[in-house]
C-alpha cells in the first residue's frame, strides 16, 4: 500500500493555528470603553514578566501608532491597515521579517488578523465622527481586553522589585553590621578568632545579595547573614572579656610610676615644682594649705566631671601632665581650643580615626576626650600601649560599664611630674641659686677700669 504525502495547497487565505485559538480562548470581543494609552503602557509594563522579546513590543507599538483615541471609544472597532511596505520602512526588515513578527503577535493572541475580499489592507473612516466603518488590516482589541491581566501583572512586577530592593538593602546592612565587628576585633588585635574569614563570608555574601533577583533567595542570603552577625557578635564578647582592663589600677597609669594617694596636696606640689600656677589659670582657688580648691558648679567649663571623678582640670594643667601636647602649644596662656589643635596633631600621630576620637568625644565629652588622648600618648610614649586606636575603644567599654578611672591616671602623672620637677631642682645645686651681682651694679672704682 502506498502513502501519499499531505501536502496543504495554497488558497491565498491566512490559516488560523493552534497557538492563536489557544491565546484567544479566553477572550468575549467585548469592546469597552479604554485608553488607547493606558492599555500600551500596561503592555509594555507586562511585556518581561511574560518573556516577550523586545521586537515584538516595538511590533505592536508601531501598530498602536495607526489607531486612534475614537477607536478605542465602547463598541468603536479597533482595526489598523498599515501596509507591508509601511512596515518595513519603519522597522527595516524584509517583506520576510515583518510577515513573521505579525504571526508572532497573532499567534500571542495580541492581535487578529480580519481579512475581506483580496486580503489587502484598507480602512474607511466617518467623514463626521471618525469612527472606523470598515477596514481590512488587524484587530488591537484583543490587547485592549487583556489589559487587566496586564495591569495586575505589572503589579505584581512592580511588588517583586521592592521585595528584593528591600531583601537587598537588609543584606547590606547586616553584612556592613559584620564587618564593622571584624573591623574591631582586628583593631584590638583579638587574635583568638579568625576575623578575616569572617569578614570575607559576610562580603561573599553581600556580593551574592547584589546580583540576586529571586526575593526567597534573598530572604535565605538575610538570614545567613543575621547568623554570621550573631556568631561574630557572640565571640566577640567570649574573647573580649579576656582583654587586658583598661584604666582599672592605679598603677596602670605608667610604668615604675611612683603612685601617691589620691589626695589634691600631689597635685598642687606637682603644679608647683613645674613653675607655673594652673590653679590661677583654671580659675581654681587655693587654700591656705596650698590645697586646690574646687570650683563651683557654674565654674567648672570644658571638662566631664563624671570621667574625671572630679579631678580639677584645666588647659595649663593638662599641658603639664601630657609633653606629647606641650610640644604642639605655643601660647603661654593656652585654652581648650589651643589643646584641641594639638589634639588633633597627636591623635592623627597614634593612628586613631576620626570615627573613633568621635565616639570618645560622645561618650566621654570634649574635654575627657582630651584628657583620654593625652593620658595614651604619654603611655604609647613609654610603650605601654601598642595599638592606641584599640586601647581608646576599650577605654570607651570601660567607660559604659562605670570601670574606668581616669582620675587615678591623672594622679599618677601629676605625681611623676612633681618627681621629676624635684629632680631636676636637685641637680642644679646651690651655686644655681646664689644671687650673682652685675658688674654695671659695682662702683667705678671696682671695675678696674682707667680713669681717662
């Protein structure tokens, strides 16, 4: 038995496929009332959730560009005749070329092909109203009643991009919440956990957060991230408690440091033997016993009165205490803005970041900040401390939890100078002190001068 081979003959007709019944099945041929507009800006919207290729967006755009607001007016027919040649001028394909993207969009079921007579385009329009009476091209309607399919798809587009700009943002934040931990923990030299491979997981995967579009990805990518924060966080405090206490005894504040007790007396001798009268140039008052008096309340200005525990401070005296700051001051009647420039010289010396000095200044304020720079200066200078920046966030810690006591510091620095004042006054011996007379003071005939 022989097979003969179908093969369709040609009619000259358009045949209608599966994929254009299957797109169409669902639609009335109800022409409401709709914004010409409206409907392709919704399409356009619509267009990459439902995997449409750009040519066939600019394809029905160039359709959209032969219809009319009147067409698209309730019961108004929504047709366009565009011819072959129109079409490839405007999109610079062949005859081939436009042929297929028309088929592409019927079959899509975003247009209908509606064919009379020899299958050539043609229109004809009320001279009056502009309505379309008869025409021979393609039916936009099929788009135009899909526009609420393509409004909430557009929806929920606009919904899924939040959800992963926010998804994102939360990402960041926690992966810069780990690196500011590991940042830290490298600062103070915790060496007891592997800080770098930390920081470089949490960058890992704030880098997978920046190229991921799935919103329940990104949601996995948060919570491993709020994980690793918390393990990070968790040994921090394990390793942290460990670290060496800052400002905790009195002998901490030098090395060898002669420590008197904490009575004003060392602290007036110490003003003393360095020559100078810091209880006047604070505008403190002195006793009868040479003790310092301290101000009133309304007096004290420029100092934390709960860092330094009311320890009497003032520019001249800190200068006294820290030589790191004498070498930055010129004036021989500094103010705090004079201490604040050298500050600024000697902390940018110990390697401390503005960050961190800014977080001393809130927590201790201005004048404790000063103070809390000074007294590690003079401590890296006596290598005490070798990694100032760490040092002052302890300080800070300490600070918060009521363990820090800076005044104890500051006595034992007025004590240290108060030696070493004494010292040097010991070495000039009494022949420094004897009162020597002037020739130009003796008589003429002493001078042994001739007489002309």
């Amino acid at each position: 038995m022989t097979r003969y081979q179908f093969v369709p003959r040609k009619t000259g007709r358009r045949r209608t496929t599966g994929a254009q019944l299957r797109a169409t099945a669902d639609l009335s041929g109800r022409l409401e009332e709709l914004e010409r507009g409206r409907v392709l800006a919704a399409f356009k919207a619509a267009a990459p959730a439902l995997g449409y290729a750009p040519c066939v967006v600019h394809m029905l755009d160039l359709l959209f560009r032969y219809s009319r607001d009147e067409d698209w007016q309730a019961g108004q027919r929504r047709y366009v005749w565009p011819s072959n040649e129109v079409l490839m001028e405007s999109t610079g394909l062949t005859l081939s070329g436009v042929r297929k993207r028309l088929r592409r969009l019927i079959d899509l079921g975003l247009i209908r092909a509606h064919d009379i007579g020899t299958g050539r385009r043609w229109g004809q329009r009320d001279s009056q109203t502009g309505c379309i009476l008869q025409a021979s091209g393609f039916d936009l309607s099929p788009v135009g009643e899909r526009m609420a399919e393509f409004t909430a798809l557009a929806d929920a587009v606009k919904a899924r991009r939040r959800e992963v700009k926010i998804r994102r943002r939360e990402c960041s934040a926690w992966s810069r919440r780990i690196l500011s931990l590991t940042d830290h923990g490298i600062a103070v030299e915790l060496v007891e956990v592997d800080w770098p491979s930390l920081a470089s997981e949490a960058e890992r995967l704030a880098a997978l957060a920046r190229t991921e579009d799935d919103p329940l990805e990104l949601a996995s990518i948060e919570v491993r991230l709020r994980r690793l924060h918390e393990e990070a966080e968790r040994r921090f405090r394990v390793v942290s408690s460990s670290v060496e206490a800052v400002d905790s005894a009195p002998q901490d504040a030098l090395q060898d440091t002669l420590i008197t007790p904490t009575n004003q007396l060392s602290i007036a001798e110490a003003i003393a033997a360095g020559g100078s009268s810091p209880a006047r140039d604070a505008g403190v008052g002195t006793t009868s016993s040479g003790m310092i008096k301290q101000p009133a309340a309304g007096e004290r200005s420029g100092r934390s009165n709960d860092v330094l525990h009311g320890f009497p401070m003032s520019p001249a005296l800190l200068l006294h205490l820290i030589p790191a700051y004498r070498d930055w001051v010129r004036s021989a009647a500094p103010a705090w803005d004079d201490i604040q420039q050298a500050c600024d010289v000697v902390r940018s010396q110990l390697e401390i970041s503005p960050q961190v000095y800014g977080h001393a200044r809130v927590a201790f304020g201005t004048t404790g900040a000063l103070v809390a720079i000074g007294t590690i200066a003079v401590k890296h200078a006596a290598q005490r401390v070798h990694n100032p920046a760490g040092y002052l966030r302890r300080m800070i810690e300490r600070h918060r939890t009521g363990d820090l006591h800076l005044d104890r510091t500051l006595h034992g620095l007025a004590a240290a100078a108060a030696q070493e004042s004494r010292g040097r006054g010991l070495s000039r011996g009494p022949a420094h002190r004897q009162k020597v007379t002037e020739p130009s003071a003796l008589p003429l005939s002493q001078r042994g001068a001739s007489t002309p």
